[in-house]
C-alpha cells in the first residue's frame, strides 16, 4: 500500500476553500450580484466583440490590456468626473487578482498589512498566499473605522500596506473622504500604501466620496474596482485598480501571471464600457430597491446598518442560522456573514426583494423573538 501523503502546505492543511452556496433556489441574495441579464443589445454587441476578438484567437492577447485600460480611463471620467492616465490602471481577472497582485508585490514574509475588522472574509486569503502578516484592528460599534486607533496601530505595527473597504463588505458602510484622507497621510509617513477596495463604489449615495479623488494629492494610494457587481459582468471576472503613479502599476506588472487576461474578457469589457448607460439605469433601480428595502425591514423592527452598496446587514437575531435556514426553506438564500447575530442579503429583482420581505414577516410573525 502506497505510504504517499500530499505534500500540502502546513498552514493550509484544515483551510477550506473561499466560496458561497450556490443552490438553485427562487431568490439568490447571497454573492451581490447584479440581479439583471444584460439586454438583448447588450448580448448583441458582447457577441460582436467575441467574433472579432476570436479572429485572432491563436494569438496571444494584449499582455499589458492597454486599450482596455484606455476605456477604463474614459469610464471613470464619465462615472467620477476625474482625470486618471490608464498608465495609472491596472486590470485583472477580477479585483480578486488584483488584490492578489498587490499582496504579492507589496506584502509578503517579514512584511505586515493591515486591516479593520468585520470586512471583506479574503483579506486574510490574500495574506496567507503572500505570506503576508494581517492584523486586523475592530470597527467601532457602529461599524465605522475609529481614525485616530488607526494611525495609533499604523506607526506601531509599520504595515507595508492598508486595506480600507469602502463601501465595506459585509456592513455597507462607507469611510469618509476626510477619513480616507487622514489614513492616507498617516500611511505615507509610514511609508505604507492605503489600499481603498471600492467593489461597491457606483451603488454609494454620495458619488463624490470616492478615493479615486485622491490619487493627485497622495503618492500612495490604490483604489481597486470590479466591472462584478455594478456592470452585471460577474461572469466575465473583470477587475481593474487606479493609482496615484504609473510606478505603483509597474510593480504590480512584476507578478502578474503572463498573458493573465484573455483576449475574449479584454475585448467584452471594452464593448461593455461602451453602453453604460445600461449600467446606470440598473444601479439607480438597485439603489431604490435598496431603500425600500431597507424601511421594510425597520418597520419589522430590525435593526439595519446604512448601506452604501447594492447589500444590506441587518440583525441582530439569537440563532441567526435559524432564520437564515427559515429563509431557505421560503426559496431565499441569503448570506450567513459578518458579525455573530447579522445576516446579509443582497438586492435583487422587484420580485425577488418582495419574496424576502414577504418571507420575513413571515418569519417574525411566526417567531417574533427571533
């Protein structure tokens, strides 16, 4: 009998991999997806894209993606109003890579990031493949990030780099500009970068909060961004960062993987930069869905944290799983995610948001101590 045993990395013996359920269920409020298929002219030039992009489909893509980043350059100064270089861009198969390449090109052993806690569950992945140390500093009670506890941990723990979600994932809540602005001077003292991870940044109430403007007025910043969730393009795994000099995007270019963008994603994303009126008219649904929503919820008497993102945490119940199962038994699969006692569901269709509401009351009705 063979005495071979996997030779597996002792810090990843016992892990599980990253991932959410994926049950096929009435209404799917657990990944913050855009819950719309992109329409028929949309698929129509999409398409297109894919037939001409394949005419050359023996051939290796564009490695650097410059024309993509290019429209990605005009999309954020349509979007925000602001003037970026694509030289300041960097895109990937999802912001996921992105983050991915930023761990590995600036973090890495003998190196600390650091981060605020709850906050998005692959932070510490990104950590653990790089060989990053992560420490985690608590929010306040309201989710906030408590600005002067976090320079106080940056100058004691001289982190290389500083992850700031915002909107953050699971809360939705969102870090001030002049938050933003204070951690990024404490981190350039520090000579540490703020990492701003902005996934959520279209759904935001006030578009002018974006760190993207602060790319001019600091040398050490990153804004990631995702095409996932506001441009409905979860499938095609798009991920893009600004920041504040080429030379940042240089070193990012150090650990990509060759060729790491197909040519099939560069040329679809390009076709879906070009019609985001689309894309607003969703979001501005998304955003009215969400307040309704989220009154729906307090009028049960449920707490809820204001949302800037296209999801809600709401809470706080004893057995939380209890009505996360009683939800699934409805058709709704929401996440059980964040702090002990919350649960998060993200915005969906008309019908499927009435379907949650309409399952929750239920449930309080049935169970009012939940």
């Amino acid at each position: 009998m063979s005495k071979f045993r996997l030779p597996l990395r002792e810090d990843l013996i016992g892990q599980d991999p990253y991932g959410a359920p994926q049950d096929r269920v009435v209404a799917r409020l657990n990944v913050n997806e855009n819950p719309f298929a992109p329409s028929q002219e949309l698929r129509q030039a999409l398409a297109a894209a894919v037939m001409e992009s394949s005419a050359e489909i023996n051939r290796y893509p564009d490695r650097d993606a410059e024309q993509l980043r290019g429209a990605l350059s005009n999309y954020i100064v349509r979007e925000a109003g602001i003037t970026v270089a694509w030289e300041q861009i960097w895109v990937a198969n999802g912001s996921n890579e992105v983050m991915s390449h930023v761990m590995s090109a600036f973090g890495g052993p003998g190196r600390v990031a650091l981060t605020f806690a709850p906050t998005y569950s692959m932070y510490p992945d990104y950590a653990r493949d790089s060989f990053t140390n992560l420490i985690t500093i608590e929010r306040t009670a309201d989710f906030t990030i408590d600005v002067g506890g976090a320079c106080e941990a940056i100058v004691a723990n001289r982190p290389s780099l500083v992850l700031v979600a915002s909107p953050n994932n699971p809360t939705g809540t969102e870090t001030p500009l002049d938050a933003l602005r204070a951690l990024a001077e404490c981190a350039e003292h520090n000579n540490a970068l703020l990492v701003v991870d902005e996934a959520y940044a279209e759904f935001r109430r006030d578009k002018e909060s974006t760190a993207i403007r602060l790319l001019h007025q600091f040398p050490n910043i990153i804004v990631t961004r995702t095409m996932s969730k506001a441009f409905g393009f979860a499938g095609a795994r798009v991920g893009y960062c600004l920041a504040s000099s080429p030379a940042i995007i240089n070193a990012l270019m150090l650990v990509r993987l060759p060729y790491h963008l197909s040519a099939i994603t560069q040329a679809v994303a390009i076709a879906a930069l070009s019609m985001t009126g689309e894309l607003a008219n969703q979001v501005e649904n998304l955003r009215s869905e969400r307040d309704a929503l989220v009154q729906d919820l307090l009028d049960l008497n449920i707490q809820v944290v204001p949302s800037d993102a296209n999801f809600i945490l709401f809470g706080q119940f004893p057995s939380r799983h209890d009505v996360w199962q009683a939800l699934l038994d409805r058709g709704v699969l929401i996440r059980e995610t964040g702090p002990e006692g919350w649960l998060r569901v993200s915005i969906g269709t008309p019908e499927e948001n009435k379907l949650f509401i309409e399952s929750m009351r239920n449930i309080m009705n049935l169970n009012p101590i939940l």
